[in-house]
C-alpha cells in the first residue's frame, strides 16, 4: 500500500448531545438521566476517526469533506478531526448556518435513540462536489465513503463523479481487483444510507449503482419497503438491494451480526455477531462503515471485509462514547479476539 493512499469521506459533522437513561421514553414520557456529555460526532465524521484509527498503520490517510457552522461547535469539531491527522481542508465553514446537533438518549443496554438537527450539513453541495475531484482527494486507494446526513442531491452527486472516473467499474471486485483493492485510477464508493432519506426516491442511488451500499435493519427496509429482522432477513434483503442496482451490499443486524451480497463473485455471506457486552451502541455502525472502507482499501477480500467491519463495530459497542469509544487495532483484539487484518496490532 502506497504510504500516500486516500480515503475520502463525505458526510456530516456534528456536536453529540447524549443522556444515559435507565430506560429509553415512550411518546409523552420524561425519565431522568445522568450528566449530558457533549463530544464530536456526525456520521461522516465518525466514519472518518473510525477509518483513520484503524488505517493509520497501513498509510491510508483520511479527508473530510463536509460543513460546519461558524460557532464553536464548528470549531471544536475541526479541532477533532486534526487531532485525529484528518485532513480537514475541505471542511467548508459556513457563516450563515449553525453547526449540526445530534440529541442522544443510551439506555442501559447501550440502545439509542438520536435527533439529528442537520444545521450546516444540509449547505453541503457543489463546493464540496467539487472538493472530491480534486488532486489532494486523489491515491492509489481512492476510497469515497458517502453518509446520508447530506442532500440527495448531493449523494447522486458524489456518485456521479466517482463513476465518471471510473467508467465500466464493477464495484472493487473486478477482474482488477480480485481481493476487493479499487487500484489504479478507479475510486471505490461505499455508500451508507443511514438515515434512509424520508420522502426520498430512493431508485435513483440505487440506479447510480453504489459500489458498497450499507444499511441497517430498518434502513433496508424503507429501501425496499417490507420489514426486515434478523439474520436471514437481512441476507435476503442484501440480495434484493443488489438486484435493485447497488454492486455489493451490506444489512447490518444489530446483535445477530451482518449479511452481505456481491454482485459480481454471486458471493453471499452472513456474518454472526462477536459476542461482546455492550455499552454504547452509537458509534458501532459507524465503525463498521469506516472499517470496511479500510479494510476494502487494503486490499482484503470482500467476505473477509465484512468479518473485520463486524469485529470492530462489536469493539466500539463495548466502549462508551462515539468516537471516543472508536477502536484501533489493539481494541478489537482485546474486545472480541479478532486480530484486524492489516497486520497493525502490535
């Protein structure tokens, strides 16, 4: 791996409110919490600590891409990323809007619940579109990851341009890239789809063929418009999720584990969960986005990627916070028993 690989992520940023409770409230109902913790967040912006953590030893630096309000919180989010040795030169402030805030409420078990006012997310558009074509977005690696906090506009985007680079790529596992590598001029995208857009046609980014889509269980099913639960639920989702245009795809089941589907091998593999005790679920989905982004980066084989994106967002689940909780190497070694694949535990 070149030591000046990219990955890029485009998504949000955002300052983390969070409550622990005895119990999650139902509609109408206060319960009492501990202490609020505020702390960087945003789900680009976790997905791009998560992959910096755990790409660190393999030379695979991370940018971001993204807006921030000019407040303090912008600030303190930038400030986050660079300690992290995040690129954060295409992370736009903008004056007029405030930085993004996401309300959380973690019951004991780790559950959540999550309130997303966008702020500046909702301003990312053509500058950032712009960003991603430019040199510094540009390595062997050539990873684009895409979170849902951003426009639909701005997703179809993102896709567009990463295909025009890339004509008649077939979603890093091509003739190409037999171990999952994008290599050479292509750029990978992995996409998650988390929140499912509300009111959104989803068809067209599906059609925009996404070379990985993410999903959870209940963002596959506002995909496809049927529940989803369990482990071969998901499997059959995943598969369904490819027959509908994304090249590879991956349903995340929460405690049963993943399933994923690939287009081009007909590979189909459900992944059981690594038993963990949980403590914060948050930042786990994230995690799992940002590992297998690195771990597709670096050359590992599609089902294996997917193995080691759950390892890690199992580690994360059993650490508090968001991105503090974020894994290295040694992390999910330590929670799980899995040695992460890219040769960085010491």
């Amino acid at each position: 791996m070149d030591l000046d690989a990219r990955l890029t992520v485009l998504g949000s940023l955002n300052m983390d409110i969070s409550v622990t409770v005895p119990v999650l409230p139902g509609p109408g109902a206060t319960v009492l919490g501990g202490a609020a913790v505020i702390a960087p967040g945003g789900k680009g912006a976790n997905q791009a600590v998560a992959a910096a953590r755990l790409g660190a030893g393999s030379g695979i630096r991370v940018r971001m891409v993204g807006c921030v309000g000019d407040d303090d919180f912008g600030r303190t989010l930038k400030a986050a990323l660079t300690r992290e040795g995040i690129d954060d030169e295409a992370v736009r402030t903008v004056p007029a809007a405030p930085t993004g805030i996401a309300m959380i409420t973690v019951d004991e078990s780790g559950e959540n619940m999550i309130t997303v006012a966008p702020g500046a997310n909702h301003e990312v558009g053509v500058p950032e579109i712009a960003a991603l074509s430019e040199p510094a977005a540009a390595g062997p690696a050539r990873v684009l990851v895409i979170s849902a906090e951003v426009p639909v506009s701005v997703i179809l985007a993102a896709l567009g341009t990463a295909s025009a680079e890339s004509p008649g790529a077939s979603g890093g596992v091509s003739d190409s890239s037999e171990t999952g590598d994008p290599g050479g001029a292509r750029r990978l995208t992995v996409l998650n789809l988390a929140p499912a857009p509300a009111g959104a046609d989803i068809g067209p980014i599906l059609e925009a063929r996404p070379d990985w889509l993410v999903v959870n269980e209940s963002e596959a099913a506002a995909v496809l418009g049927r529940p989803v639960g369990g482990l071969t639920e998901a499997a059959r989702a995943a598969a369904d999720l490819v027959a509908a245009g994304a090249r590879n795809a991956v349903v995340t089941a929460g405690a049963a584990g993943a399933a994923c589907q690939c287009e081009e091998r007909g590979l189909s593999r459900t992944v059981a969960a690594f038993s963990v005790r949980a403590v914060d679920t948050v930042g786990a989905g994230d995690t799992f986005v940002g590992a297998l982004a690195v771990a597709l980066a670096d050359g590992i084989a599609p089902g294996e990627a997917v193995t080691a994106a759950a390892a890690a967002g199992a580690a994360a689940a059993a650490r508090p916070g968001t991105q503090a909780g974020m894994p290295r190497p040694a992390d999910i070694r330590a929670a799980t028993g899995f040695e992460w694949p890219l040769g960085l535990v010491k």
